[in-house]
C-alpha cells in the first residue's frame, strides 16, 4: 500500500521533528487506532537518543493521522511526542 503525505503533513514534519521516513514506517508498521471522522491513526516509537528542544529524551513516537483514498494512505497530519 502506497503513503502519500499531504502538504499540510509535510510542514508538520519539521515543527515537529519528524522525519517523511519515520511517518511512511508509522504507516506501513505502527499501531493503528480510530480517531474522530472516520480516520485513521497510526503509532509507533522510534529509538532517538537526541535532544528535541534543549532536552535529552531517548524515545521519540511518531503518530500518523490519515484517510484512506483507494489504494493508498494519505497522512492528513503528524504528531511527535518525546520521551
């Protein structure tokens, strides 16, 4: 199944810290779970080791919210929590 990432998405990733790759594996590997309209959501967490905003976190989970469009997922929006 193909991931396509909506424009809005997109600009998300770098507010956020998520990278296009880390949302496409979300997608393709992660947790799914309903959320409100009839979307989808996706999660899954990530080996990070880095600092996000001046503090050191060793997790960082990317959740993926996204419609299904026939035969492909569009991400509609993108979520990064550290941890």
């Amino acid at each position: 199944m193909q991931v396509k990432i909506h424009p809005h998405a997109r600009e998300r990733l770098v507010e956020r810290g998520a990278t296009e790759q880390e949302v496409i594996a979300t997608v393709e590997n992660g947790e799914t779970f309903p959320v409100k309209f009839g979307r989808t959501g996706f999660r899954r967490n990530f080996y990070f080791n880095g600092t996000w905003r001046g503090k050191h976190y060793p997790t960082k989970q990317v959740e993926a919210y996204a419609v299904k469009e026939k035969e492909e997922w569009v991400v509609i929006t993108v979520i990064t929590r550290y941890f």
